[in-house]
C-alpha cells in the first residue's frame, strides 16, 4: 500500500510531536520529517518531497503565508493549515486558503495536546482529503461576471458513530410543497470548494435567487469566510445567523460548528441554525441542509453539489431531486475533490453534471 508521505511544519514542538504520533498510528500515513521553521522544512523537503503538508502560519524565519505562496508558485503540493481556533487568525487562515490550501486544522491557544488528541480523526481525515486533492485545479480562471449591478445593502468528537440527518430532522414527505415565487438555491461543497465558492458567486449578478450554503470549515472562520465573499461579490453574503430571511441577492453560509436548516412560513424562507451532532461526521452537514430544503422548498429549489471529499450531502441531494427540484453536481475535470459530487451521481440524485464555469448561468435560469 502506498503510503501519503507527511511534512509537519510547526515552530511549537508539542505540536510537530503530537500530530506526529496521530499521524504514524494510521497504516496509510508515513510523516517524513517534522520541522519548526518552513527553512529548515525546506532543507528536508529538498531530499524527499511530501505529498502533504502540515503548516502552522504564525512561525520564525518565515510565515506560512509566505511559505504556501512558495510551494504552490514552485512545486505545487497539498497543503493542510494548523491555525489557531481564534477570531484575530481567522482573517489571515482566509489568506492561506486564498494561497492555495486545501483544508483547515484549528488548535486552541490552551489545552493543546488534549485537544489534537481528542481531534485526531478530523486531522487524519484532513490529510487523507488533502491527499486526494489536485491543487492544480484550485487556479481555476475566473468566471465572467453574468451582470455587473451596485452591492446589495440590503463539536462532538469526530470519532463519533456516523449519524445521518435523521438525528436533526425527519425525512420530507411524499408531498413537496406548493410552488412559490421564491426560488432557493442550495449549494454543499468542501475540500475545493472555498475557491469555487468564489468563483461562482462573484460571477452572480445582484438580482438572483436566494442562496444557502454548507461550506465545510471550522468554527470561527466561516465568518472572516462570509466577509471576504461579500466584498468580492456584487451579493450580500454572510454568515448566516437564526432565523435570517433568504432573499434575492443574498446568500448565507452556515456557520461553522453549528448545522443551518431551510424553513418556510407562508410564502416566505427563514433559516434556522441549530446544534446538535454532527452528522456524516461534519457540522454543519450538507445532508442536514438538503435535506430541510427537500422538505420546506420541493420543486421550489435547485440543489448544487461541488468538490468535496467523502459522502456527505449525497443522500439529501437526492432527496431534493425525489421531491421535484432540479439538481447538479460539478464535473470531475473542475473539482479539487470528486468525492462528494461522484457519490451523489452514484446515488442517481443527479439530474445534470456540469463545470464550474456554467453553474452561475445555471442558477439563474432554474
């Protein structure tokens, strides 16, 4: 079995320690050196190149900011980023994935070693996605705009039994609910898909169906996310919060530890944001997602899945396309990951395959 070769690079040796040790217990995982500065990484890499990276951002010598830039501009390799769980690093990890990386690891500023413990099968999940990833595809061309318009002003442990969303709410009905003028559109993606998020909301026009949206990602972040695609977009994006209304112009991300679900009253949809645990390993979970829009929008919502690793959101696409709307996964030639997209084919809940440059023109015509 090939092994994925492992680069740990950490200026605090507890962690290049722990992360290690996660890493070796696992039969696919060989870590091929450990290093406290991206010079010294370098000086190892040089000799035996990995097929993913571990990288702090905050370290001597040289930030991983600049390091990652390094890498993907030279030699373009899988990158993983170990951040701290903090509002004031969030901003920055938004860098990194902007650079290029593939996945985020958080670590708290305190009770670290307890923490990388407790988090191991999301670090060894990152790694193994991260393996899987084809970085060359994260420098995807930029999508037209379709019109140009003014802004709208307008964790439990993941060792965990993999739960479905029955554990959040009950399956959607055999009757989808009567058609409304307000067309949703929901969208599920993953490793890949901060990239590709971009590149399709930035090319929407301000007048556009409301949008919900499960992006894989870390408590914390998925704010500095949201804000980030709000200036770059001509739409109003942010982080969702309870009850926020979906309208035209907006999109909404559910935030990170916590799951979003579509509801309806009267003519009119509202999200909810919920604990509770996670589900096929994730929180927010797409499946959680898709599945309240089956439910609460029917034939009235257009589901989108996109590059991912694993198998989340397959089952509740499927679901939306059971209850009337039209769905649509990404290609295998525009994904990072094919995994999320490829299950949900599998499953026959698929009703057209596209490249990510024609979903925006997509989600405007239904």
């Amino acid at each position: 079995m090939k092994k994925i070769k492992v680069m740990v690079v950490d200026d605090s040796a507890v962690v290049r320690q722990v992360v290690q040790a996660i890493l070796e217990r696992e039969p696919d995982v060989e870590v091929i050196g450990v290093a406290s500065d991206p010079i010294f990484a370098t000086e190892r890499m040089n000799k035996q190149w990995p097929d993913v990276i571990v990288l702090d951002i905050e370290m001597p010598r040289m930030d991983g900011i600049t390091f990652l830039k390094k890498i993907m501009a030279e030699r373009p390799t899988p990158v993983v980023i170990c951040s701290t769980l903090a509002e004031k690093g969030a901003s920055t990890t938004m860098q990194a994935l902007e650079a290029g990386a593939v996945e985020i690891i958080t670590k708290p500023q305190i009770g670290l070693k307890r923490f990388l413990e407790d988090s191991s099968h999301e670090l060894v999940t990152a790694v193994r996605a991260a393996a899987q990833a084809n970085v060359r595809k994260l420098k995807i061309a930029p999508i037209t705009a379709l019109k140009a318009a003014p802004k709208l002003n307008a964790d439990a442990i993941l060792t965990a039994p993999k739960l479905n969303a029955d554990a959040i709410l009950t399956a959607p009905g055999s009757h989808a609910m009567a058609q409304t003028t307000e067309r949703i559109v929901a969208i599920g993606t993953s490793t890949g898909g901060t990239q590709a998020l971009e590149a399709i909301l930035t090319a929407l026009p301000r007048v556009c169906p409301g949008i919900v949206i499960v992006q894989h990602m870390p408590e914390k972040f998925t704010a500095a996310f949201a804000a980030r695609l709000n200036e770059l977009s001509q739409l109003e994006v942010r982080e969702a919060q309870h009850n926020d209304r979906v309208i035209p112009g907006r999109a909404l991300i559910a935030p990170g530890g916590k799951h979003m679900l579509l509801k309806r009253n009267g003519a009119y949809y509202h999200v909810e944001v919920v604990d509770g645990p996670v589900v096929n390993r994730h929180r927010p979970s797409v499946d959680v997602l898709f599945r309240s829009v089956a439910k609460f929008a029917g034939k009235n919502a257009t589901g989108i899945i996109m590059t991912g690793m694993g198998d989340d959101g397959a089952r509740g696409l499927k679901e939306m396309h059971d209850a009337g709307a039209p769905t649509i996964a990404q290609d295998e030639e525009t994904c990072v990951v094919f995994g999320m997209p490829k299950e949900a084919i599998k499953l026959g809940g698929v009703d057209r395959i596209m490249g990510l440059q024609d979903i925006p023109r997509a989600i405007l015509s239904g």
